[in-house]
C-alpha cells in the first residue's frame, strides 16, 4: 500500500519522535510512505487568517499536490488531518468556495478536483492498510503487563464521519491490546487538552491537561498513548506546569501509539524517538519489556 | 409613538448579521438550532465563559452584533467539536465559532488583539516559508504582544531544544513563489 505522507510542521519539531516512529512502524509492517512532494503548511486552524478564503487555499495547495501524485493523503497530526479533510469536505459542499479556491489556485498554475483526494490519519491507515493480524505477527516483545490509558484526542475522531466514533473510538485501544498492552478504562479518551490554548489562555488548557492526568492515574494508567503532536505536547511539555498549579505530582510518560508499536516490533529506540519525551518513558518500558532504560533520561 | 425607522433600521441589522453567518461554510444550520443547550452542556471550556456556545448562537440570531464579537468566550473555544459532534440539529458550532472570530478579528475588536497578531504572524511565516515554524511564529507574536512571555517560556524552551524537538532553522518549501501567488490572489479575492 502506497500512501502520500503529511508530517505536518509539528512533526518537523516538537513532534519529531512522532514522525520518527511513524516511519520506522510504516515500513515494517509493509505501508509504503511517498513524502508529500513540496506540501507546505496545512493552514491550521480556519481563523489563523482574518479572512478565511486564505486559509483554505493554503490547505487546498495541499490536495492540489496530492492529486497529482495519484495517492491518498495520510497525516498523524489530527489537527492537520482535521484542516485538510473540512478543506475537502467545503470544497465539495460550498460551490462559491468552490469557485474562489480555484480562481486562487489558477494564480498559482494549479487546479484540484474537490473530493479526488481521500485524507487519512495515520491511526486509521496504520489499522487498515497494515492490519491488526500483520500487527499481531510482527509483535516480538509484548508490552505485558503495562497500563495504558488510550487516549485520542479531540480531532482525531472529531467532527465526525470519520474512521471511528467521535466519543467512544476503539481503534487505539485494539492496537493497544494487540501489542500486548493493558488497557485502562478512560472514560475522557476523546476530550480534549487544551491544543493552542495552552499559549493564548493558559488556566483553560492547564485545567484540561490536569483532568486527562488525573483521570489516567485513577485508573492506574502508567502511561498515555497518544495519537496527536498538540496532545503530546501539552500533556508531556506542560506536566510539571500542571503539577506546579494543582500541587500535583503527576509522573505519566506520554508516548505516541506509533512507539509503543515499535517497541513491541523489536524496532531500535533510535529509529522511535525514544528519550525525546520529557517525562521520561523509560523506567514504566523497562518494567514492562525488561529492556535496559534508554539513553536520554533523567 | 414608535419611531418606525428604527425598528427597520434594527430589524436590518439583525438580518445582516445573521446573513453574514449563514454564508459561511458551516453556519447555514444556525436557524435549525432548537436551544436545547447540548453544545454548552459538552463544551470543556464552559467553565470559563460569559457566553457558552448555547447563549452565543442565540445571541447571533438575536443580531446582538457588538456584544458577541466583543465576547471573551470566543477565545476560549478549543475547537474541540464535541458539541459538533453531539448537536442533535446537526449544526456546526464550532464552524459557527470560527466565523464569528473572524467577523471579530476583521472588524479589530478589543477582544481579538491577539489573535490579529498571531493570524498576521502566521501568514507572514506561511508566506515567508510556505510551513510554519514555530518558534519563528512565537517570537514574531510575542513580539507583537508579550515580550515577557519569551523569558517564561525559556526552561521548557530549553529542555525541548536538549532532545532535539525545537529546531533553530525552519524549512522551506520549494514552491514559495507560488504559494505567494495563492495567498495574494486570495487575498485579494477575500478582501473587504
């Protein structure tokens, strides 16, 4: 299975480990990752211009140069996945967005036929291209033993008409436990942490960050698998924030789905990002892998 | 004696915002809202606004123009789509939010100072490198808002940069030229 690829700007840098792992995990298990060629930035978030027609262009440049190469687009990062799928979607619903979309892509020497390009995330392609008994077979050290709070975030399953319920998805939770995972109840699995308002409003996000760590260790999680590069950030980089304001001593790792698969697949840390966390993942691994504690921990 | 003329007046502009509203993409339900509360009653950040998602939509259709896109609540929204996901009108909340932040920032209205700053950052980044980079962008914003904010950030800025997840130097794409061309035309087409 071939596949466009969409890191997204997030995965060039604070969700590096993400994009690491994702390749590495891709490989193994037979998806063949094509770079999207040149793609620029998704657009983010519809109101990071003052005028919208702006930022639907330049997500639509992104479709633009996945038709061309012929392929359907998958992303790992749920908020590019989110911009790129409603950029879609309008296009195909709105004729006078439609319209003006390709008179600015015509100034550009590109056209796109709205709807020609599926956009994937990465959770759904990895379950349904890779597929969970491929997944099984390859799994080399089982994650026994290790609690995991399954943890999908907002945009991932959200608005909805995606691969998954938008409340209650069980996708991650499959792949967990095929990997040989525990995993917890998690209740708060698609609510959300916050995303940017971690840097314009921080009491809101710090106060979501706070209800996801909680709920997971009431529940005995030793860790967060996550599915998203905002997601990972806020409850990885923010901890010791949330841990600051609520007097909290919170000690949760928060790994993507896409390390914990390698770890179970016998892939080397160096190829998973493995150390770029900033709570460290290594004790609650080695506990449960019997593995030696990877390098790049305090 | 009723002045007729205002109420025309008042009745117009009431029609003009919601007009406004239901052109763009996701706002052409808002008529279908039953006030059943559903949206405020998901929304995670209700907690920490004057006017939750519910009370916002009546107050559009009620063409209180000034006092929603002068309210605080918009800012928090998350864009979290869970009371999209749950409207049982299937009305697009969140979309509905996104508009009203933009009527908000293009109208330069107090409560959305910010978030000019950042959209202007951003595009300028975007139109400069074709992809965003962060910590281009946040300097570039903190600049325009906070500069304080560079020296708070500064231990978490620190251990990112230690495991390699802050890089120094952004990418670039490319097709700058044309993105360019894109976003001018856009620009243009979009303009007031």
């Amino acid at each position: 299975m071939r596949l466009a690829y969409y890191p997204g700007c997030s995965l060039a840098a604070t969700g590096r480990a993400y994009d690491q792992s994702t390749r590495a995990v891709c490989r193994h298990v037979g998806i063949e990752l094509e770079e999207l060629e040149d793609w620029n930035c998704c657009g983010a978030t519809s109101y990071m211009s003052v005028r919208e027609l702006v930022s639907y262009c330049i997500s639509a440049r992104n479709l633009c140069l996945a038709q061309k190469q012929g392929l359907d687009v998958v992303a790992p990062c749920s908020a590019c996945y989110t911009v790129l799928r409603k950029t879609d979607h309008y296009l195909c619903e709105l004729p006078e967005l439609r319209k003006n979309v390709a008179a600015a892509l015509e100034a550009g020497g590109l056209s796109y036929q709205p709807g020609a390009v599926r956009v994937r995330h990465l959770l759904d392609a990895l379950l349904a291209e890779g597929g969970l008994e491929r997944i099984r077979a390859e799994v080399k050290t089982p994650l026994s033993g290790l609690k995991v709070a399954p943890y999908y975030g907002c945009q991932t399953v959200r608005p909805a008409d995606g691969f998954d319920h938008p409340e209650f998805p069980t996708k991650l939770d499959q792949l967990l436990t095929a990997l040989g995972a525990e995993v917890v109840y998690y209740p708060v699995k698609t609510r959300c942490c916050g995303g940017s308002l971690m840097g314009s409003r921080p009491p809101a996000a710090l106060r979501l960050c706070k209800n996801l760590l909680l709920c997971a260790q009431q529940n005995g999680a030793q860790m967060i698998a996550t599915a998203c590069p905002l997601c990972q950030m806020n409850l990885d980089g923010f901890q010791g924030e949330v841990n600051r304001i609520y007097g909290m001593h919170f000690d949760i790792p928060i790994l993507y789905f896409t390390q914990l698969a390698g770890v179970a697949m016998g892939l080397p840390d160096a190829d998973l990002g493995l150390g770029r966390e900033i709570v460290p993942a290594g004790p609650a691994l080695a506990r449960c892998t019997r593995r030696l504690v990877v390098a790049g921990e305090g | 004696m009723t002045d007729h003329g205002d109420i025309v007046l008042e009745a117009s502009t009431r029609r003009d915002f919601i007009a406004e509203v239901l052109a763009s993409p996701g706002g052409e339900r808002i008529h279908d809202c039953i006030q059943c509360g559903t949206c405020s009653g998901s929304c995670p950040v209700s907690y920490f606004m004057d006017n939750p998602p519910r009370k916002l939509i009546a107050m559009v259709r009620a063409g209180m123009r000034d006092e929603v896109l002068n309210s605080k609540s918009l800012w928090y929204c998350t864009s979290c789509y869970m009371c999209t996901a749950r409207c049982p009108r299937k009305i697009a909340v969140t979309d509905i939010i996104y508009a009203l932040k933009r009527l908000a920032m293009a109208e330069g209205k107090a409560a959305a100072k910010n978030a000019v700053a950042l959209a202007e950052s951003f595009v300028s980044v975007v139109n400069d490198r074709g992809r965003n980079f962060e910590p281009g962008l946040l300097v570039r914003y903190w600049f325009k808002t906070n500069p304080l904010a560079m020296l708070s950030s500064g231990p978490l800025g620190l251990k990112l940069l230690m495991r390699g997840r802050l890089p120094v130097t952004g990418e670039r794409i490319e097709g700058r030229e044309q993105l360019r061309a894109i976003i001018a035309k856009a620009s243009e087409m979009g303009g007031e």
